[in-house]
C-alpha cells in the first residue's frame, strides 16, 4: 500500500472507462458451463492493525460471516512486522476469519534490523543476509501456526517496485531468493507483489524453472494498472499449476466508500479482474477505512451523512455481491462479458450450483436474456446492490428451457444464484482400477484434495506433459490418439493410470 498522488487513481478510473469501449450489440449472455476457467480463491482485505486499528468481534463477524447482511470474505491478508513483538496484533482476527472459513496469507513490508543497506537514500535488500531473512519469514509461519491460523501462503515481499517506504528488491535479487532460500520457508511460497503488475517482476520468475518450482502463487497490485494490461501470456504459457491473485488495490482512497458512482467502479474493477486479468483472488486495501469495506467512522470525505464505525459501506456490500456467493474452489466459467454498453457479465460453477454477477454501470434499467445450456437449474435468485438497495433478495427468475431474463437496476450489481447441476457435459475421469481407459474429447479431470502433481507419458516413456495443480485440475488436452500413462501425486497418494487416447 502507498500514499499515492491523484494521478495513480485517475489511471485506475481511465482503465476501467476504456473497456467500455468494446460493445455487443444485443442484450444476450450465453454461459458456457463446460468451458471452466480459472479456480477461484475468493474475496477479501488486509488487516494492517500498526496503520489503522484491528477489527473488533462484531467487525470479523460482518466481515467473514455469511449470514444476512455480512460480507462472507474467504481471504485475509495479514502484515508480517520487522518487529517480532508486533505479531500478535491482529492474532484474533486472523484465528476468527479462519473458524468462519477463510484463507489467511501474509506480506512483509521490511526485513528485521540489519537486513538492509542503503544505496543512494534507498532502503534495498541485503543480499548477505537472504538465510537470516528466510528464517524470519519462516519464524513468522511458525507463530501463526502455534496461534491457531495455518497461513496459505506468504510473500516474499510488499511492492518490491515501489520501495518509497519500504524495501527495494531487484527482479534478479527476488529470483535467486526463491530459488536459493524458498523451500526452507515452511509454507506456500507467493512471489513478490508489484505495486503495478509490472511483468518485469514475473518474467524472471517464469523464465526460471529452479525459482518457478519454489513458488506457487503469483500475487500483484493493481495501482494504475490498465485493464489492456491485466492479460498475462507468459503467466498462461509457463504457470500451469500455479495460482494468480490480486492481492492489493483501491479504485479511491480520498472519498467516502458510500459514495454510489464511486462504488460502481469497484464493481467492474472485480469484473476486469476476473474476467480479463483471470485472477483468483481479489484483495482491498484495506477491511476497514471511510474508504473501504467496514467504515471507521471518519467523516469530511465527500459523504453528505457520516457512517457509524462498524458498518458496511457500498463498497463492501459491492465486493459482497461476489464474496458471499462465490466462494473458495468454485470456478468461472466463460459467459458473454459485455452484452451492451456499460454492462458485464461473469460466471462461476460450484459442485451443484451457478452463480451469475451482472454489473449495469448504466444510468437506466436493462434487460439481460440469459442462456445456460445443459444446466439442470430450475430458478435463479436475484440479489441487488445499487444506491438505494444492499444485498437486497429481489426475488427469483424462472428457467424456460434453460433460458431466463432478467432486469437489472440502474447502477447496480446483481448477483444471480442457482441451485442444480453445474457440471455441464461430463469430463473423462480416470477409473479406480488398471484397465486401459478408452476416451474421446479432450482430457482428464483430476479431483484431489490440497496440491498435486501430475505427468502424462507416452508408451515410450517420453513426457507429454506434466505440471502442478489444486483441488482440480483439466490436462491432457490436444493429446493425439494413443495409449499413455498418467501418474499423479501428493502428499497422501501416489497412482498411475493407463488411458487410450482414441
């Protein structure tokens, strides 16, 4: 996070009005269930509680709860201090967020006393001290494992590219750290996090296989990012089986988040991120703040009325419209992401349901005809979000023949959610026993729990592919007809699989 000029927002808001400029003519969406994308972790804020005060119990049950009117957050962000007496701070959000089901990872800002140098007024790594620095992060790891909070990842380090306030690494510096110290750190390793999704950060680490073996998430900031720029090819190309999270941004940090006009660009800024950036998670900066998902109370920005301290604003109740129904291990699907002007469309898959967020950045209602082949799902709740409404259950739409419409509010968010098959057309699965597995179409589907690795061989022995994934994970698609082995592997369980490829 940084104390930016009011250039850096005005590129935020620039990027979000030129993807404006792609249009579809008719008002229709078509989601495509057997089309899955990216596997989404969720939604969610740092807790920074040195800079701004820790939530109290009734803000970490509004902020990771899911019951009526709370936020459902699935991601906490927590601030990994140079100081170790300051690790506690915050220790009870974290415990709470994780016992209502969210995922914890953690960012550091500086190394400890000793750990830096100076180079022309310039705090900057001491590349002399990458094991001392290692060891702090992994000390790190350890406290909040003993305090109850097992962390899902942890970074290398905050904004490595925009060292004003904190510490400067190098592109090279950042890789021979994971390469060389990564595996000692007993947890998730995630890259360090540009201020600007600068690729220069990521392509080192891509280009690395010894440093891309010791990483498994990739996480960025979006300060003045274009959305032109959310797009990553190399990431496409070389991540396969590793995680992309937006881990940081605010869309504004000067203006009251109850502010509507301002709260809708929040809206297609989480659609951009998705859709566009595939990312799989989605971070504020920070949970509580005039600015963003819980107020603190401030007045003075630009509201006519003062938010009690404690209260979700627009913007949370925004983020919401995704966090509570979207949650972790669902995937989007491909939909129409622009069926007219101004309005975007998402779409997500859990075991059995369907979730559909359309943002209307229109000053009029529209309607939006809505086709989801092979789904099994009767009728969609439709839940609002505009000035006027938060989370508001506005009834339901009826499936004819796999298609619905419905009309959205006026600069509104409105989330869609349906209850029912969500699987589309069935992927090949690989059988329980030895047998050769005939199939057709492209590729497998892997289902286990935690990380895994994978590899399809040839009847020669040659690698056709191999990689990493999650949970779940598609491969083997484009394979040409032939008998091959797939092997798979984690932490509990090690078994291969014959399949013919007809």
């Amino acid at each position: 996070m940084k104390h930016f000029s009011s250039s850096i927002a005005v590129l935020i808001s620039i990027g979000i009005s030129l993807l404006t400029v792609s249009q579809i003519s008719a008002q229709n969406v078509t989601v495509n269930l057997n089309s899955e994308q990216q596997l989404i972790r969720g939604f969610g804020g740092i807790n920074h509680p040195t800079w701004y005060r820790d939530l109290n119990a009734a803000e970490r049950e509004l902020a990771f709860g899911n019951g009526p009117g709370q936020l459902g957050l699935t991601v906490l962000r927590t601030f990994v201090s140079d100081r170790t007496n300051e690790w506690s701070l915050g220790i009870n959000t974290a415990k709470r967020a994780v016992e209502l089901g969210a995922i914890v990872f953690a960012s550091p800002w500086n190394p400890p006393s000793g750990q830096t140098t100076t180079v022309n007024g310039v705090k900057r790594i001491n590349t002399n001290t990458f094991a001392a620095y290692a060891k702090h992060l992994n000390d790190y790891v350890t406290h909040m494992k003993n305090n109850g909070v097992e962390l899902y990842a942890i970074s290398t380090q905050n904004e490595p590219d925009y060292a004003h306030e904190w510490t400067e690494w190098s592109p090279t510096e950042s890789v021979n750290f994971i390469k060389n110290y990564g595996k000692q750190i007993n947890c998730p390793l995630m890259t360090p996090e540009s201020f600007q999704y600068r690729k220069n950060v990521y392509d080192p680490i891509l280009n690395d296989p010894a440093a891309l073996a010791n990483v498994e998430i990739f996480g960025t900031h979006l300060y003045g990012t274009q959305v032109r720029d959310f797009p990553y090819p190399l990431f496409q190309q070389k991540g396969t089986g590793k995680e992309l999270w937006m881990t940081e941004v605010y869309t504004d940090s000067k203006s009251d988040a109850n502010i509507w006009n301002l709260a809708m660009d929040m809206g297609v800024h989480i659609h951009n991120a998705m859709v566009e950036g595939r990312f799989q998670a989605y971070v504020w900066w920070p949970l509580r703040r005039y600015y963003a998902l819980i107020h603190d109370g401030e007045g003075g920005h630009g509201s006519s009325t003062v938010a009690a301290a404690g209260t979700a604003t627009k913007r949370g109740y925004v983020m919401a419209q995704y966090s509570k129904y979207i949650r972790n291990g669902y995937k989007r699907v491909d939909a129409t992401k622009s069926p007219a002007s101004n309005v975007y469309a998402s779409a997500y898959k859990g075991k059995d349901s369907i979730v559909v967020v359309l943002v209307n950045n229109n000053s009029s209602q529209q309607t939006v005809n809505i086709s989801i082949p092979n789904s099994t799902v009767k009728s969609f709740s439709k839940i609002t979000t505009s000035e006027s409404k938060s989370l508001k259950n506005d009834g339901t739409a009826t499936v004819n023949n796999n298609s619905f419409s419905v009309t959205l509010d006026a600069k509104s968010v409105t989330t869609l959610c349906g209850k029912g098959d969500a699987t589309g057309v069935k992927p090949n699965k690989l059988s329980d026993n030895n047998r050769i597995d005939p199939f057709t179409g492209d590729g497998f589907s892997i289902k286990l729990d935690g990380h895994f690795n994978y590899r399809i061989t040839d009847i020669k022995g040659s690698v056709m592919e191999a990689g990493y994934g999650i949970d779940e994970l598609g491969i083997g698609n484009g394979l040409v007809p032939g008998i091959y082995l797939i092997s798979v592997k984690n932490n509990t369980a090690n078994f291969s699989r014959r399949v013919l490829k007809k």
